[in-house]
C-alpha cells in the first residue's frame, strides 16, 4: 500500500476528529479545561471563525498601540517576502 492512498482515509479521520472536537460541548468555552487543543487545532479553529480568536478583556496602557504597530509590521514583511517571490499584489 503506498502513501497516495492512504493520504484520503487519514484526511477523512483528522476532519472527522475536529469536527468532533468543535461539536462538544465545551468546544468554544472561554474557560479553562483540564485539556487544550494543540496549535495546529487552535489555528485551525481561527482560520475557521477569527472571531473566536479576538481578545476582547481590556489593554494595559500602550499595548493595543503595539499591537497595531506590530500587526502593521508584519503585514509590511509579509508584503515585501510576496514581491521579493515574484508575486504581483
């Protein structure tokens, strides 16, 4: 049995194993539980739905400042590694 073909059954269980875990009931409760999902799962999530993402408590002073400048800094690489690629955008 090569990898090809098994590539579809392991792509149908991961997806089956997050919907799963996304249809429990404490899926997207903003308390904590005893197990995380891991990074991948988290990203995947927000992908997904950002808004479950967001932070939504309060600031310390200066932090969101930071945050836009830093997402604004990010989005310059980001920007700038696309054109260094070749890619137009």
């Amino acid at each position: 049995m090569n990898l090809t073909s098994l590539a579809r059954p392991l792509s149908l269980i991961a997806l089956a194993s997050l919907l799963a875990a996304c249809a429990s009931p404490g899926g997207h409760s903003s308390s904590s539980s005893s197990r995380s999902p891991s990074l991948a799962a988290q990203r995947m999530m927000c992908a997904l739905n950002p808004d479950e993402c967001m932070y939504k408590g309060p600031y310390e002073p200066g932090e969101e400042a930071y945050a836009e400048e830093e997402a604004q800094r990010l989005n310059r690489d980001s920007l700038n590694r696309l054109r260094r690629s070749g890619r137009r955008y």
